[in-house]
C-alpha cells in the first residue's frame, strides 16, 4: 500500500484530503505544521507528500528546502497545496524542484489523478535511469570529481517536458544548470521587435544554463522542450561546491561555456553578415552536425526561422530552391541533406 503524507495547517482541508485518499487505496499519514511533518516524513520515508504552502512557523517552501537536504527524503515525489494563482508563486515552487502543484480548491478527481500520475512517474523514473543515466559516463573520464558528479546527478529526479513547455523563463532568477538526458530543448530570447531569435538547441547529454554559473543573475534566455524531453535540475549552490573543490569540474564546465559562447559568437556573425540563404544553409548544417550526420533533421518552419533570424516565409522559398536543386530533401518537418558539401558552398 502506498504511503502518503499530507501536511495541512486547515483542519476541514486536511481531514478532507485524507478521507479522500484513504477511501482510494492509500495510507495517509498527516501534520498541521511543516515542523511536525518534516519529522513525519523522515520517519516513515511515505511514498508522496502533499504540503500547503502557506503555514505559521515553517511554510511549504522550508519543508521542502529541509526535505530536499535529507538523503532519505529528498528524491520523494513533492506535490504543494496552494491557494495562490500568481505565476510567480508557482514558478518559485517548480524552481525549487517540486513536482507538481494543486490550487485550492481542488476536487476528488484532481487530487486522485495528481497522486497516481506522481506514483506512475516515480516508477517510469527507476525504469528510465536503469536504461539512459549510463549516457553520463561520457562525462566522467575516470576522474575523481566528475565521478562524484554524475553520482550528484543519478540522484536528481528526473523531470518531464513536454513539447512546447516552458523549463524555464528569460529574466527568472537562475537556480542552477539543467542536465537533457533525451529530447531536444531550444533557447530563445525575444528582440526588441518583438521577433524571436533562437539563440541553441540542446540534445542528450548537453547542459542548459551553464552561461549562468560564474555570474550571479538571471536567465539570459527561455528554454522551451521542442519535443518531449527528460532532463535533471542541479542546483547552483550545489554545483558551486562541486566547482569549488573539485578542479577537474571546473576545467570540464570552463570546455563547455567557452564552446557555447564560441557557437553564439559564430551565429551573431553569420545573422551580421550573411545572406539570407547563407544563414538558412548554415542553420541546417548546425542542426545536421549535431545529429552527428545521421542525414536527416527535424525542425519546424518557425522554428529554423528563428534560429536563422529570418521570416518563415523565407525560410519556405529557400528550403523549395535548395530542394529544387537536389541539396536536400523535405518531407513536414523533416529535412534530409543530400548533399552537405554544396550546402557548405552555398553562396553568401
């Protein structure tokens, strides 16, 4: 039987969350303070915990911190009750790690599918690591400190995007660097206009964020899944102690800004001073080098818009005339190059 542990200041919100639980199938264990219920969960280690954001002595939010602090605790599935709709309020509360979120006042069916859908993902999860967390040993090299790393990591909760979802928002304050385990992410900030440039696209076993870590600001630009992806939040304070002590992450985290900021620096000069076509050509390039020259990659009209900085109308007469000229093939969304070394050549 399933454990779940409900930490609720309300009375009536409390004794109703657990006659509902109870009547689904599950053992309820519950608190009216967050002190109480940190203890609680330690102590019985429950399978789910439920927690109010608002509390007198120790709201949701320290719960959390403490719980996440806590070998025991901190890979429990964590869902917050909470009767605030402001965006900001439920950002910080994802930021932080949570798993989920239920606004008051919410119904049976609500409560019921958010437990089973945390249950069903925390099981996927086992499944998921045992299967992929392997692809990090590309990280290691049989070093001290970028072992204690990807072992940091194995201990993250896994987290889902799907397509279109918002990971995280341009201007938001950054609280760390995010691992892709698989999908594909984009970046992107908005111009002045109003256009949207994007500014990377990340695959499996790359870092977002990382251009974050040695300034103390905000996000640069918004991540959005472009499909859907799995991928692991590492908290900077976190991550400062790994750089701090451990000289082989560093130089390994220094490799990887140094290559990103070089990709940036070749984009910027290729929207400064080459043709439209030229940008278009190069954009696809990009995308098939990342795939390791599979042949053929998947990318929206929009979307290669904004990574070219043009307009999707354009992007739609010139992907016709390098199709009409035998350079690449399309298909929807799916571009095949044919032919990379005249896509190289491709004129400015």
């Amino acid at each position: 039987m399933n454990k779940i542990l409900v930490i609720e200041d309300n009375d009536d919100i409390r004794e109703n969350v657990k006659e509902i639980l109870t009547l689904g199938g599950y053992k309820v264990f519950e608190s009216d303070n967050g002190k109480t219920g940190t203890e609680l969960a330690i102590r019985e280690t429950p399978d789910v915990i439920l927690c109010d954001i608002m509390m007198r002595d120790l709201d949701g939010y320290g719960v959390f911190h403490l719980l996440q602090k806590n070998a025991v605790t901190k890979a429990i599935p964590f869902i917050f009750m909470t009767a605030k709709t402001e965006r900001a309020d439920i950002r910080k509360g994802m930021e932080l790690g949570a798993d989920d979120y239920l606004t008051k006042p919410f119904d049976d069916t609500e409560l019921l599918n958010a437990i089973e859908t945390r249950l069903r993902k925390k099981q996927s999860q086992v499944e998921f690591y045992s299967k992929n967390v392997g692809q990090l040993s590309a990280l290691v090299a049989q070093k001290e400190g970028l072992k204690e790393l990807k072992a940091a990591l194995e201990e993250r909760k896994v987290r889902t995007f799907k397509k279109n979802q918002e990971i995280y928002f341009e201007g938001d304050r950054a609280g760390g660097i995010w691992l892709v385990l698989d999908g594909r992410v984009k970046t992107t900030k908005m111009a002045e206009d109003g256009r949207e440039l994007m500014t990377g696209i990340f695959e499996a076993e790359q870092f977002l964020a990382t251009n974050t870590l040695f300034s103390d600001g905000n996000y640069v630009d918004t991540a959005v899944a472009a499909e859907e992806s799995h991928l692991v939040h590492f908290p900077r304070e976190q991550f400062e102690d790994f750089i701090n002590r451990y000289p082989d992450v560093a130089g390994k985290f220094i490799k990887i800004l140094s290559s990103q900021v070089r990709s940036q620096e070749e984009q910027l000069m290729q929207l400064a001073y080459h043709s439209v076509r030229k940008r278009i050509a190069e954009s696809i390039l990009r995308l098939y080098r990342q795939d390791k020259g599979k042949g053929s990659v998947s990318i929206s009209r929009v979307d290669l818009a904004a990574l070219s900085g043009t307009a999707p109308e354009t992007v739609s007469r010139t992907l016709s005339d390098l199709k009409d000229e035998g350079i690449i093939g399309k298909k929807g969304s799916a571009i095949t190059v044919l032919d990379a070394s005249r896509l190289e050549k491709v004129k400015n």
